[in-house]
C-alpha cells in the first residue's frame, strides 16, 4: 500500500521554457566589429578583470561583504532555504512519542471506602497526509523554484553593487580631475591678474582689465569651493555603498584619464543574455513556482487521504507495563472528497492559472527590457567615445588660443576681452573633457552590467 501510494502521479503541467523574440545581434554594435568573429564577451569577464584599479577593487570587495543591501539579501537565501524544508516535510508521515503517568486517591464518602490507583501509558501516535496526487511534491518544487529565484535576486544584488562602487568611483575622479583643473585655472589667473595691476599702474592697462582679471579669479575660486562639496558629498556616497559611515575615501587610485578600457566592448550572442542576467534567471525561476502551483490547486479536486496509527502501552504497574497484555493500538485511515465549494477549488485554479500567465509575460517583459538595455549602453558607449575624442580636439584648440591671446595681450596687440573670453573657453572645454571621459567610463560599467557580469568574482 506504501509503495502504491509512493509511486502516485503527480497533477499539473510540467515546465516548459515559454517561446521568446531573439533578435539575431545586439543593436549598438558596429558593423565591422559585427563581421569579426566573437570573442569572449564581457559579461562573462570577472569584475576584477574588467575594472583594473587596485583601489576601486579593494571598494568592490568591501561593500560585497559589508553593503547592507547585499547582505540583507543573503539572509533572504537562508530564509527561502528554510521555507524548502518546510514545505518538503509535509511530504513526510509525521512521529509523535507520549508518555504519562496518573496516580489518584479518593477519599472514603458514607459506606464507600477510599481507593485509589496508578496507570502508566506510553505510546507513539503517527500520522501521514499521503501525497497520492502531488499536492506537496508539486508545493515543494515551487518552493524550490523560488528559493532560486531569490538566490538569482542576490546575485542581482550583488551585480547591481558592483556596478554602483565602479560608477561612483569614478565619479570621485572625475571630481577629483575637475578639482585640480581648477586649481591650476586659479593660480594661473591669480599670476595674470598681478600682472594685470602692474601693467594698470604703469598706465599701459585699464581699470576694467584689472576688474575682468578679477571675475576669472573669483570664478575660479567660486568653482573651487563648489567642487569640494561635491567631492565630500561622493565620499559619503561610497563610504555608505561599501557598507561603513560617512568618511573620506583614501588613498585615491589612478587618475580618471589612466582608468583601463577596452576600445571596443565584445556583447557576445543575444541567446547567451538568458543564462547570464541575474534579473532573467529569477523571472524564470518565478515562472516555475507559479506553474507548480497549478499543480496544488488541481489536487485540490481530488480525495485526501489520511494514515493514522497510535500504538503503546498501559498498565496500573510498572512492571508489568510493557507486557504483550497491556499493549493498545489504534489504526485509521480517513479518505475526504470534496463535494460543495461553491466554486471555489474552480477558483483557485483559474486564480493559478493567471498567475502562471502573469509570470509567462513579466519573463518575456524582462528579456525585452534585457536587450534594450544592452542596446542602449552599447550606443552610449560608441558615442560617446566618439565626443570624447572631439572634446579632446576641443581642448587642445581651446588651450592653444588661450596662450596666444595671452601673448597678444601681454604684447600690448589687444585687450584683456579676449584673454577672458578665451581662458573661459579653455577651462570650460577641459572640464568638459573631464565629463567626457567620465561618461565614457560610466557606460562601460552600463554594458558590463547589461550583459550580465558583475555578479561573480
């Protein structure tokens, strides 16, 4: 009968991966780097070979262990871990000892004497819902299910963490770089603007030479001031990011324009983004608890049966209590078949059911999601390579002019005007350079974590 009951089916549809749109390359990708055979793509590079500043690295390391985000979501594996051996153990009879004692006296009442007696019981009650449709099989593989998908949900966690320490790193360098950019426009307008006053008192300048010297200094000073804010404000932004309170981030790793990237970012195949993207590979696991839970609500419709045995002994003597004449047992087995509900066991299927069909389109939403996102950081990585390299131009045009108006001005050939116009487009040109490479930077780390990397080390 246990074997009977062991080998008894099990309800519902089994899984089977739903169909999605693959597009055949990635959108982003240049066409001549399209045509050159795959190589390894960057997703599947650990985050220690992608970002290669020894400091960053020893960031990326920190918050892993200490990020409360991260570590909130390990604890969340230990509870869903815990949830499978709950729901497992229903699988399994359940075994019960009891043992009692009972000595009572009576008092002596009119021509009733007193009396009084011991009894000793013990015995083992057991008992089995008996998984003859797979109600509890198919409740456990849910379980199961979504203990992966909360372990792919970590793995999100950490992915998405790595992905924040790296952009806000580089974001402190390049606050850095501006800062020190604007150190140096500072002390080079300070020397221009004593030179200014000296040329104003020996009646070869004007007041308002001396004057617009001084808007470049204060601009400066101004811009300085701004800066270090910003820089302060980042610090606590990382500091927290790697788990610890608020505090400068020392020491400083490579120079913003020394940070390793690779001139062209290899994606690899679309099909490989469902395996590798934390956010797809736990959509999926939800998707395989919802279909196992059509599987419990269908056996609902079916009979439950129930296994109950209590053997034991009793006995008004220890001695004699486990003798073959004081042994009781009991056996029964109870079989319930749903007859009036109402509808509701109906109910309760159609409710999986939707659930099921809800999981199937939030899994194809998230594989759309998953491409454009790959698409779109590919193109913000081409473009803007691209206006980094104008901006470089720019630069450089910008800082030739301003020593030659300089040496114009300083010749006597033309006024102070055009040494502020063009100082002011040279410090704006090499900040923006700064944020060029900055952006060019960030969007690495977008298409590092779009393709799915980040999540191991």
């Amino acid at each position: 009968m246990a074997g009977l009951f062991l080998a008894g089916c099990t309800v519902g549809p089994k899984y089977a991966r739903p169909p999605v749109d693959i597009p055949g390359a990635y959108r982003g990708v240049p066409e001549e780097e399209a045509a050159k055979p795959a190589g390894a793509p960057l997703g599947e590079q650990k985050w220690g070979e992608v970002f290669q500043d020894s400091q960053l690295q020893e960031l990326i390391r920190a918050a892993l262990k200490q990020n409360y985000d991260a570590r909130i979501a390990a604890t969340r594996v230990l509870e869903a871990q815990a949830q499978v051996g709950i729901t497992r153990a229903d699988q399994f009879p359940t075994l019960n000892g009891v043992g009692t004692g009972t000595n009572q006296r009576n008092p002596a009442i009119g021509p009733f004497p007193s009396y009084g007696y011991t009894i000793g019981r013990v015995s083992a009650s057991a008992a089995w819902d008996v998984d003859f449709w797979g109600k509890y099989r198919r409740a456990t593989e849910a379980a199961r299910a979504e203990l992966l998908a909360t372990d792919w949900a970590r793995q999100e966690v950490n992915a998405t963490l790595v992905s924040s320490v790296a952009a806000a790193y580089f974001q402190l360098r390049e606050l850095d770089l501006e800062l020190e950019i604007s150190k140096r426009a500072l002390a080079s307008r300070k020397e221009s603007l004593e030179l200014t006053k000296t040329l104003e008192e020996h009646g070869i300048s004007t007041i308002l030479d001396v004057r617009q010297a001084e808007q470049l200094v204060y601009t400066a000073a101004a811009g300085i001031a701004d800066l270090e804010r910003r820089i302060g404000q980042q610090e606590d932004l990382l500091s927290v990011l790697i788990g610890s309170n608020p505090r400068p981030i020392s020491p400083r790793g490579k120079e913003l324009v020394d940070q390793q990237h690779p001139p062209t970012v290899p994606p690899g195949l679309p099909s490989a983004l469902l395996e590798r993207r934390p956010d797809i590979r736990q959509s999926e696991q939800l998707l395989i608890a919802a279909n196992a839970r059509i599987g419990v609500a269908r056996a609902a419709y079916f009979p439950d049966i129930s296994l109950t045995a209590e053997p034991g002994f009793q006995s008004s003597a220890l001695q004699t209590l486990f003798n073959g004449s004081s042994g009781l047992w009991t056996f029964a087995g109870t079989v319930t078949q749903p007859i009036f509900n109402a509808g509701k066991l109906k109910s309760n299927v159609r409710l999986a059911e939707a659930q099921q069909q809800e999981a199937v389109l939030t899994y194809q939403q998230t594989i759309q999601g998953a491409f454009r996102d790959v698409s779109d950081s590919l193109i913000a990585y081409q473009k803007n390579a691209e206006f980094r390299a104008q901006q470089e131009l720019l630069s450089t045009s910008a800082q030739d002019a301003a020593k030659l108006s300089e040496q114009r001005y300083k010749a006597g050939t033309t006024n102070y005007l055009e040494v502020l116009t063009n100082e002011t487009n040279y410090l704006s040109a090499d900040l923006g350079l700064a944020q060029a490479r900055l952006n060019e930077l960030l969007a690495l780390v977008q298409v590092y974590k779009a393709l799915g990397g980040g999540w191991e080390q």
